[in-house]
C-alpha cells in the first residue's frame, strides 16, 4: 500500500467523520471526499492520464481544487500545482518543461493556455473559484468508486516548482513515501488527533497549505476549516470553534494589527504555526505578550518538506527553527568544501532523511551538484545549532528571496528590467519588510535620467511577472557595489537599504 492515496484510506476508519467545512458552510466527511476524488479520477483517465503523467493545475483555492489533488493521486498522475498569480508567459515555461497531459485552469485563462497546450499534446479542463467548470460537469457522470492505481513508495506524487538564484525554476520532484513520511512525523510531533480543527487560510499550489496543512490534517482525521484566502476579520471569528492554526509570519504581523486578539479571543487555539518565510523574534515575543501562546516555527522547503520545528513541549525559542524533526539528520557545514562545523559556528544547512525529494525534474547535473557524496542535501541556507541542539538560520547562501511565504529569484526579474529602454543594469535585493518578511527591491542603474522612472518600471512589470515578483520598490544608483572580481555585492546593496520599509 505505497500509493498516498492508499495510506489516507488506511487511516481513516470513519467516513462520516467530517474533513472540510467550507467557506459558505457546506460540510464534506471523508467519505464524500472519497466520493468526489472517485469520479475527478475516472475524468483524469478518460483524458488520457495514466501513470506517470502529470497534470498541471492553475485554480482557485476551493474544495473540488484540494480534491483533484487526491484524484491525481488515486489515478496514478504526479500532481504539479501551479502558482495562480503565474502570467501565460512565466506558463510557457512550466508546460513546455513538465509536459503535463492535462491542464486544469480557471474559465478566464482557457483559452490562452489552449495554445500554450496545444503545442505540448496536453488537453485542457476548467475549474473556476466556485468550483465550477468542465471538469466538474464531467465528474457529474462518473462513478463514486474508483480502484486506485498501485504505485511504489519511490514512485512520484508531485511535482513543485522551486526558485533559485540564477537560471529557471527547477521542479522539484516528491514521492509518495516523501509526503507520507513527513506527514506522518508532523502528526505526531505537534500532536494532531481527530479532534482538531485547522484553519486553513494557505494557498494550495505551495507546500505550505497543500502537503503540511492538507496532510496532516487528513491523516490524522482531523477536520479542517477551509478559507479561500487570509482574512483576519474571519480567522478571528472562527477561532472559537478551531484548534490550530498554520500560517506565514504576515498572517501573525496582521493579527497583532486586530482590536479584538487577546487571550480570550485565542482560548479554543492550541497551536500556532508559522513557517515558509523567517519570523521576527519580535513578533513573536509580541504574540506571546498579548495572547499567552508562544508561535511554533518550523522550518522547511519544498525539497525537503519539513526538516526542524520548535518542540510542542518545551521551549519556543525566538530566531529559531527548532530541532530536527525525528528520522532527519541536520548538519551544518563549511560551504565549499563540505567538512562538518561544530555547534554555534555558522555554514550550510545540510539535510538527509525520507522527507528530502528524489531530485529535480529532468536536471540530473543539478541534482547531482545539490547533493554530497553521502546523500545530504544542500540546502543554500545558512545557519548553525547552538549548544541546545536548536538551529538558526542566519541567511542563505544564495540570494533567493522569500517573500510572503513565496521563493522570487532576482535574475528572473533583472532580465525583465535590463531589457528595458533607459536602464544600464539592475540588481534585485530582497530587504526586511514588516508584513512579507522580506520586500522586493531593485536597485537601478539608469543610462539617462529622464528616460525612464519608478512607475514605468512597475507598469511595463505587471503584464510580465506575478505580483508577488514585482518589486515594492524601485532604487536608482550612479553605479552597484562590485567586489575585484566584478561581482555584484547584493550584501552591501541589502546592508545599505535594510531599513527601507521600516516603519
């Protein structure tokens, strides 16, 4: 029983039980996900979907969107979520790369990515933010059982595109035992049971809310409150009939924000979780302050799904990541040539263990460069653990930025600038910001003045990147820093603006 799906089935004697209360107050029990992911699965076949095939999504966040997620699963297909925000141009590249069978999209942007899939053989399906669309409509006829294709434990479940400093996205490829061992692991260590009540407030195309909060949720046969999108007004009313909450650190930077947080608002709540971007240790001594609760932070990425997190029992150190979860191994090492560090000395986070994924989509030179001899798996983030086994990161090796909970790499968007009239160079930095984590920045270097300005800059973007990419701010420079090598040094430019968005 290797097949996720298979295991999820294992785990969940009562399907009466409820899973999902959605937004408009529609109840779905285990059974009648069961049920809907059954006849999604027999439409993924009759569209040609067999094993092995992936099948794109670009949806809404709404209940027949997380069960298509399972339906890929029981049909033997490799799930690849797709950024919503992501333009028909950033599209091009993940469907020419992945060569999905099936794209499923919402009704506004069919007919763009019908070209776009025409070219790849790929048949497109809609699915709009009410759940609605062909997709459904064809699920109308079909059966509510389906015999779910075997798949091994090293088979893959998913694809997720990940960023990097330099080059196009890599997609990152999970297998069913990646996903069930984390969620195994999670369940236990933060305690999830029947019981719960998870807010989910996460987008589903990240691994955030799709794998650690759709999950751990399901395997434990917790139920879960589903929210189309974070809104403070509404996560503050429904606490009262939940137990946990996962969120990135805006969630909690906003929530501090609401008149009506307090100790009695959080009294139902037993867990707070923040994770997918760094949370300020002042935001957390604030929350603790003022609801009684300290934050749990974990620590994970889309590679390796969680890796450390701050104990259920015990303390919650503020600027840490917490422990290595059990059955993960975390080291820290000298970047370059690999050899072991000791506690309190800062290197490269390295990570191996059954939640680290199989490699990245058709770049067996970059897999290979990614991983040591031993199997460790270098993370390109810098940290250390002190000599209480917590570990800390400090940075990243790289310049990826981690904004809202989302990875944005520089290069992308400084080939969308250089290309621009008027300007000689850029460089994009992310810096400190109090609501993203970090807010994108590119400092210019214009070759006149008066030919190009801030708005052009962010007008002539809209069209070509997603909106969590366009940068929040534009800076001109007589020149960039450049260390004798002629390298642009991306620390001095982040030193120099860190305080831009202060408040």
């Amino acid at each position: 029983m290797s097949n996720l799906f298979d295991r999820l089935v294992g785990n969940t004697p009562d399907l009466s039980a409820i899973a999902i209360v959605n937004v408009d107050g529609r109840i779905y029990t285990y059974g009648d996900l069961f049920a809907l992911s059954a006849q999604l699965a027999h439409v993924l076949v009759q569209q040609g979907v067999t094993p092995g095939d992936r099948v794109a999504v670009q949806v809404e966040k709404t209940v027949p969107a997380l069960v298509l997620y399972l339906a890929t699963l029981r049909a033997g297909g490799v799930y690849l979520p797709l950024n919503t925000a992501y333009t028909l141009a950033e599209l091009e590249y993940f469907l020419n790369d992945s060569e999905p069978r099936l794209v499923i999209c919402d009704p506004s942007s069919e007919n763009g990515i019908k070209v776009l899939a025409s070219r790849i053989g790929a048949d497109v399906l809609t699915l709009d933010q009410v759940g609605q669309g062909s997709l459904i409509t064809q699920s109308a006829r079909q059966l509510k059982d389906f015999e779910t294709s075997p798949r091994k434990g090293d088979d893959l479940a998913a694809i997720l595109y990940t960023s990097g400093t330099t080059g196009r996205s890599k997609g990152a490829m999970l297998t069913h035992d990646n996903l069930y061992s984390n969620a195994a692991t999670l369940i236990d260590y933060w305690r999830f049971t029947s019981k719960d009540v998870l807010l989910h407030a996460l987008p589903i195309y990240h691994t955030h809310g799709l794998f650690v909060g759709t999950n751990v949720t399901f395997f434990s046969g917790a139920s879960m409150i589903f929210l189309p999108k974070f809104d403070p007004d509404r996560i503050m009313d429904l606490m009262a009939g939940a137990s946990c909450l996962m969120g990135v650190p805006t969630f909690y930077v906003r929530l501090l924000q609401h008149p009506k947080l307090d100790k009695s608002a959080v009294k139902n709540m037993r867990l707070f979780i923040s994770g997918s971007a760094p949370l300020l240790a002042d935001t957390h001594r604030e929350w603790q302050a003022k609801t009684g609760q300290a934050i749990l932070e974990r620590y994970g990425m889309t590679e390796t799904n969680m890796n450390t997190s701050n104990p259920y029992d015990g303390d919650r150190v503020p600027g840490s990541v917490g422990f290595p979860l059990p059955g993960v191994s975390v080291r820290i090492a000298e970047p370059d040539t690999g050899q072991l560090l000791p506690e309190e000395e800062i290197g490269m986070i390295e990570v191996k263990g059954p939640n680290v994924f199989k490699g990245y989509w058709r770049m067996p030179d970059k897999t290979e460069a990614e991983f040591r001899p031993d199997g460790f798996f270098i993370t390109g983030d810098l940290g250390k653990i002190d000599a209480l086994g917590y570990v800390h990161i400090v940075g990243r090796g790289k310049d990826l930025i981690i904004t809202g909970g989302f990875n944005v790499y520089p290069k992308e968007i400084e080939s969308e600038i250089d290309a621009m009239q008027g300007v000689f160079e850029s460089a994009v930095i992310g810096v400190p910001h109090p609501d993203f984590g970090e807010g994108v920045t590119a400092v210019v270097v214009r070759t006149q003045p008066e030919q190009i300005d801030e708005n052009s800059i962010i007008n002539a973007l809209q069209d070509r990147l997603a909106k969590f990419k366009q940068p929040k701010k534009i800076i001109f420079v007589a020149d960039l820093p450049r260390n004798t090598m002629g390298k642009v040094q991306k620390n001095l430019l982040r030193d120099q603006f860190s305080k831009l968005f202060a408040k």
